[in-house]
C-alpha cells in the first residue's frame, strides 16, 4: 500500500477507533453513573477472576457453580483487567475487541475505501451501540460476538485459514451457542464460495469446496455437542439443588412447543421477537447497496440453526426478552458477517462510490434510531452525551443525595479488594472491587456478606456485626473490625 493510498485508512482507521473509544468513554460513565445494577453484570465479573483469587472455576454470588449452566469460558480472559480495575476491566475488554475489529476492517486489502465505509456503517450503527450498551444488564460475554464475528468473516474472505481458526476458537469460548455462529459464518461463506464458481466451474472444483464445507461444518457441530456434553456433565458433578443447563433447556423447549402449537401470549412474544430479528437484519445489511440483494440471501441461508438456538434460549423467559441487547448480539454478529462476505471486491477508492455508501450509512442509522426509541423507548443521545454523564445527569446516581454517594464512594474505596459486601437499593455498583453478595440470593454466595448497607431505620439482623450510623438513610452493618474503615468515610 503506497503512503499516498494509505491515507485514506490511516484517516478511516482514526475516526472508527476514537468513536470506539468515546462509546467506551460513554459506557464507563454510565457505570460510574450507577446504571448497570443487574445482578448478572456481577456476576460476570466474579467469574472473570473467582480462578486466580479463589480456586473456583466461573463461580458467582447469584447463580453458584456457572460452569454448570453456561460455557463462559472467554471470561477468564478478562482476568488481567478485572483484577485490578474491577468492572470497569469488563468494559476496557469489550472495547479493546471492537477497536482491533474496526483496525482490522480499515486496513483489509480485500475491501476498497467504500466497502470498508460500508462495513463500519453496518458495525458501528445505533444498533451496535445499544448492544454494546446493554442497558439493563451491563455486560454479557455474548457482547463479544460482534467483534469477533468481523475478524472471523474477515480472514475466511481472505483465505487467512489459521487466523479463521483461531477467530473461531474464541467466538466458542464466548458461550456453547458460539460454534453455531460460527457454522452460520461457515454456511454463508461457503455458499458464496460455490456461487463464486459459477455454471462453468469444473466437477473437481466443486469436489474441493462441497467436502471443505462438509468437514467444516461437522466439526462445529461436534464442538457444540461437545460443550452440551461438557454442561452435562458439570451438572452431575456439581452440588445438588445447583441450577443447570439440562433444567433450563427442558424448561425452554416445553415453551417452545406450546408456542408452535399457538398458545396465546407465548406466540404472540415468539412472533414479535422474530419480528424484531427480521428488522435488525435488514437495517444491519442496508449499507451494501447494490449487493443488499446478496447479503440478504445470505443471512436468510444462513441464520435458521442460530434463530432456532435464540428461540430455545429465550424460551425460559416465555420469549419475553428475545430482543434483549445479548441476545441481539448473535444475530448482529452474523449479519456483520454477511457484509463482509457479500461486500465486493477491492476496484479503488471511487468517490462517488463512498458518497453513495456515506448516504445509506446515513438513512441506516437513522431507520434504526427511531426502530430503538419505536420499539425498546431506547433514548440514544441520552446515553451517548458525555458532558451530562459526566456531570451524572440523567443517571441513578443523579437521584441519590450527594452526601450519600460520597459516603458510599469512599467506602468502595476503602474496604479491602474481595470483601463480601452485600447492599440496599442497587447500590452495588460503587464495590464492585468488592464482592457483590445479593440478598435475594445470598445462600448462593461462596462467603456471607461481612458488610451490609442497610436503610438507617432497619433493625440490625446480625448481632456479632456492629452498626455504624452511616450517612443520611444509610446506615452500615459490618464485622466490628471494619467500623473504623466505614467511619472513617463519614468525616
């Protein structure tokens, strides 16, 4: 690539990895904000690190042994963050993947600079961002899926076959859902690939693909029922009474029978949720232009094991939260996908060509906003305007006292890295360096909480523990050992 024509990129390459880092930014000041409190956001980040501080393999406060539940295996990798920064390593992991991602796609010599605008246009819409958001749970491991869906699509369009395997091996790790992804990936690629070839290809050219995908796609699947297997088995092996992935897809199945067999509400919230897949397909694929055609066949081709996946998977939940942003995420990483491969080939920079991609990038992203605020009442600049979060506008934390939210920031400060901490009113947030024990499910913990944050008012439940008074309507139940930390915080 000359410096002349490398420009381009460098300048394509600066403007996607700093709106990367801003979404980062924006998500960082949320969670300062106090607005990811869902249980499972802690619990991801106890099976980040519960390995190298405890011994435990996926082990949380809320859900127990996990590794009988869900092959979460991706999240050790994110130990060397969590460690040390505690929630925020979760959201510096995450934009760590999609900012390789937007690199990878800005410098792909497979691709001219208006296919790689076409791509970045589809990966880094509205959508994206409120996927990436999360706004009810904060983090999921399946938020890696887009990444690494694009780095994936990206080496099997360049015939890059180690770098495609490896990709491949991290989007399983991501969940047991991850290998049928990654086949959706395979089908779609090797459907263009014998569409590649034409009428006038040869017998033997046929012969080398149809076997290719064969043995590609048996071998995912024999990973997938590998890591069913694996679920099995940690259910087995762990205590009774442990909540496991054979309940739950049993559970899921039931759902999904009477909904086929058109039981009221449970069709209804199946139907609405395969609504909503169809539409994030459609505005994801917009920016290919004249090849929309293509990459819709491709997606239609490819995605029916992944939907059904998502359909037993949302089951559970009577298909009420289908369209919840983790369980968006597969089906976005394939469409992705389905850019990437239907994209043409690199032919130059062509300006006229960019402008008319810049203007289906435009009306993409603006059918998808009002999709957002249409059908999820998600308010994009509200969580995208960082002057206000900065300021904690618009957050949970705006609505605490300040005298309050100080106290409970020194405290996250101060106690010790690990303590079990349990807290009223979503509070947890602010100890996420801590570990976070819900009261709910406190039998589920691995130690009991050794400090509470209670209502002022409340009776205290643990006579070993002593009270300090707090601040405002908190108050602190706490081994006596610790009280001078907590009042400390009150001067």
């Amino acid at each position: 690539m000359s410096a002349r024509a490398s420009l381009p990129a460098l300048a394509l390459a600066s403007v996607a990895v700093l709106a990367v880092l801003y979404a980062g930014l924006c998500k960082a000041l949320l969670f300062h904000g106090l607005e990811y409190f869902h249980t499972d956001f802690y619990s991801f980040l106890e099976m980040s690190r519960s390995l190298f501080q405890y011994g435990e393999l996926l082990r949380d406060n809320a859900y127990a042994h996990n590794a009988a539940i869900h092959n979460f295996y991706l999240l050790l990798a994110f130990a060397p963050l969590t460690l040390p920064l505690g929630a925020y390593g979760l959201i510096l992991g995450l934009v760590l993947l999609h900012a390789i991602a937007v690199v990878r796609v800005t410098f792909a010599p497979s691709l001219d600079l208006a296919g790689r605008v076409a791509v970045l246009g589809a990966y880094l819409g509205p959508i994206a961002y409120a996927v990436f958001d999360n706004s009810l749970v904060g983090f999921h491991p399946e938020l890696c899926y887009p990444p690494l869906a694009l780095l994936l699509a990206l080496d099997l369009r360049e015939g890059r076959s180690r770098r495609a395997i490896l990709a491949t091996a991290l989007v399983v790790l991501v969940k047991e859902d991850g290998a049928v992804l990654s086949a959706s990936i395979l089908v779609a690629h090797f459907v263009l690939r014998l569409l590649a070839l034409g009428g006038a290809a040869s017998a033997r050219d046929r012969r080398r693909v149809a076997p290719a995908a064969a043995w590609s796609l048996a071998a995912l699947g024999l990973v997938f029922v590998a890591g069913l297997v694996l679920l099995w088995a940690m259910g087995r092996a762990l205590p009774e009474g442990q909540l496991t992935a054979e309940t739950r897809v049993l559970d899921s199945l039931r759902n999904v029978v009477r909904a086929i067999e058109g039981r009221g509400l449970l069709r209804d919230n199946l139907r609405w949720g395969l609504v909503g897949y169809l539409v994030v397909g459609l505005l994801t694929l917009l920016t290919l232009r004249r090849r929309l055609p293509r990459g819709l066949a491709l997606l239609v081709v490819s995605s029916p094991l992944l939907v059904s996946v998502l359909v037993v998977a949302s089951g559970s939940y009577r298909f009420r939260y289908m369209l919840w942003p983790h369980r968006l995420a597969a089906l976005h990483a394939l469409a992705i996908a389905c850019v990437v491969l239907a994209s043409p080939a690199a032919a130059g920079v062509g300006r006229r060509a960019v402008a008319r991609v810049l203007s289906l990038v435009a009306l993409s992203w603006t059918l998808q906003i009002v999709a957002l605020d249409r059908a999820e009442g998600y308010s994009l600049w509200s969580r995208l305007w960082a002057p206000a979060l900065m300021k904690g506008e618009g957050t949970r934390a705006s609505g605490l006292p300040p005298a309050e939210l100080r106290f409970l920031r020194c405290l996250g400060r101060r106690l010790p890295p690990g303590l079990p901490v349990s807290s009223t009113g979503d509070l947890h947030p602010v100890f996420h360096r801590q570990s976070v024990v819900f009261e709910a499910v406190e039998a589920q913990a691995w130690r009991p909480p050794r400090l509470r944050v209670v209502p002022a008012a409340s009776v205290p439940r643990d006579p070993a523990f002593c009270r300090d008074p707090g601040v405002g309507t908190l108050a602190v139940d706490a081994e006596c050992a610790l009280v001078p930390l907590v009042a400390g915080c009150r001067d």
